[in-house]
C-alpha cells in the first residue's frame, strides 16, 4: 500500500515542530511537505498531498484550511479559534467538495477527548457545572478551543436532559469574576509559566461535587491523536469537530 502523503503547515511552531517528528517516525506516513509563515500553500499544489495536518495561529487557520478544501486536501487542523461563524461557512465550503474532509480538533490528547466525553455524560446529573482551564502564557486565545467544545457538549447534555439554567445568584461582578459564558457554562482561564495544557471540569449538586482534570504535561500529549487522524481522514467526507468523532466515542 503506498504511503499516505502528508503536509505540515506551521512547522516551526511547538506543535508543528512536534508533528514534522512524529509524522517521519510513523510508518505508513510520508512526510513530503513543512510550511512556515512566509511559505505559500500554492507550492503544495506540485505535491500530490494526501493529508495535511494544519497547525499555525487562529489568524491565519481559517484562510489556510479554506485554500485546502478548495484544493480537494483532506485536512486535520490542531489549531484553535474557529467559532460558529467560521465552522458554518466552511461546512457550506466543503458541501461543494463532497469528497473532501476536515477535522477540527479542539484537542489530541486520549485524556482531554475522554474527560469531555466524561463530562459529557455527567452533565445531566449535576446542577452546577464550571469549566476551568490553565494554559502557558505563550497561548493566544482564551478560553481554550478545548474549554470551548467542553462547555459547549456539557450545555448540550443539560439542554437534551431538560436541565435549568447553572444556579448562580451573582448580581454585581464589574470585572468579570465568574469568567466567559459559553452556551451558559462559566469558563475561567489561568495562564501559568511552567504549564502546557490542563482543564478542569467540576460538577455539583446537593451534598456532592464531581471534579474531572486532564493533563498535558508536554506536546507529546498530543501526537498519537494527530497521527490517527492522519491514518483515518480518508474514511471520512465533510467536517468533524472533535477527535471523539474519530474514536467511536
Ligand atoms: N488541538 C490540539 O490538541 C492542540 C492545539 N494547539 C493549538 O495549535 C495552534 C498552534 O500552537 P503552537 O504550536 O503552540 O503555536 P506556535 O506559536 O508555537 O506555532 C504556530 C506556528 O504557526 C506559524 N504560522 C502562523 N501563520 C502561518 C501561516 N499562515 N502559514 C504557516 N505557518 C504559520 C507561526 O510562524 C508559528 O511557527 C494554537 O492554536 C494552539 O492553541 C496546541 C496544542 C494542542
Ligand atoms: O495552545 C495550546 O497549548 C493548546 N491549545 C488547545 C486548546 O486551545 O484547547 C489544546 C490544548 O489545550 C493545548
């Protein structure tokens, strides 16, 4: 079987650099591609690539994976950033290349796909629920795209439940202490020297608390994730968001 031919766009950066290696070392995958931020996409057109996995800054992703569908390359995309707004117009984008696809990954790591999927099912069951994510300081965005999609699931899994609203009697808060609101769900964001990436989930009711945390302690957190997206993105056609998607979760 001939090997899947794969592009990195935003190889310099910590995860890109990351991915470039672990993308060499992967057998059934061939790396063919590494594009920084003065290297035109145009110059893959010549590569015949299968797969690229795109890895840069919440500025430049959606222009890039735009430029990839349009060009008919499955894509998996690590970086964050991407809202409704952006999600809905690149579904509509990929509905005119059918056999095209793309996963957006809030997050790689086995840990942080299953503690969503674990908040996911709790949610139900708990009145309160908060998210709580701490990040290096090098990062650009707040909240995290995983604190995002975490949010987002768990206020899905109250709404399908029939759930209120979180209880919550704050009234006066000039300065934004109880964090973002995200479909409803508090969202707070640390920045910390010395952290890659870690999130809490903390649920409660009467008498009880339920506090799910992940972990990535470095960006190797993060490679077995790409690099089975890699293997599997031709099984697949339009967008996926999240790599539970992936996973049969
Ligand atoms: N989905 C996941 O599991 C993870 C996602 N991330 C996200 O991935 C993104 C990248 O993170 P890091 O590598 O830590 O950032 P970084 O800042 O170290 O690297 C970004 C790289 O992209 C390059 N770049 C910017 N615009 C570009 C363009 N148009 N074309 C090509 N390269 C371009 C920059 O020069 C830089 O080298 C962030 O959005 C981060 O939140 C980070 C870790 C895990
Ligand atoms: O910027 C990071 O580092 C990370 N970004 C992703 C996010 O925003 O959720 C994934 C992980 O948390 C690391």
């Amino acid at each position: 079987m001939n090997a899947i031919r794969v592009a990195v766009i935003g190889a310099q950066g910590r995860m890109g650099a990351q991915a470039v290696d672990a993308i060499t070392e992967a057998e059934g995958l061939e790396l063919v591609a590494t594009l920084g931020s003065s290297d035109s996409l145009e110059s893959l057109l010549e590569k015949s690539i299968d797969v690229a996995v795109e890895l840069t800054v919440p500025a430049s992703t959606e222009a890039n994976v735009r430029f990839l569908v349009e060009h008919d390359i499955d894509t998996v995309v690590g970086t964050t950033g991407w809202d409704a707004e952006k999600l809905s117009g690149l579904e509509e984008l990929l509905a005119k290349h059918a056999d095209t696809a793309v996963l957006i990954a809030p997050n790689f790591s086995i840990g942080a796909v299953l503690a969503m999927r674990f908040a996911e099912l709790a949610a139900p069951y708990f009145d309160s629920a908060e998210v709580v994510e701490i990040h290096h300081p090098r990062k650009l965005d707040a909240p995290s795209g995983t604190a995002n999609h975490t949010a987002q699931r768990i206020a899905a899994a109250r709404n399908d439940a029939g759930l209120p609203p979180v209880p919550d009697a704050t009234e006066i808060d000039p300065n934004g202490a109880r964090g973002a609101v995200v479909d409803g769900i508090h969202v707070h964001a640390i920045r910390q020297q010395g952290m890659t990436a870690s999130e809490e989930i903390h649920f409660g009711s009467s008498g009880e608390a339920l506090t799910i945390r992940t972990d990535s302690h470095s960006s190797s957190a993060f490679m077995p994730g790409i690099v089975t997206a890699v293997r599997s993105i031709s099984d697949y056609t339009g967008l996926l968001h999240g790599l539970e998607n992936m996973l049969d979760l």
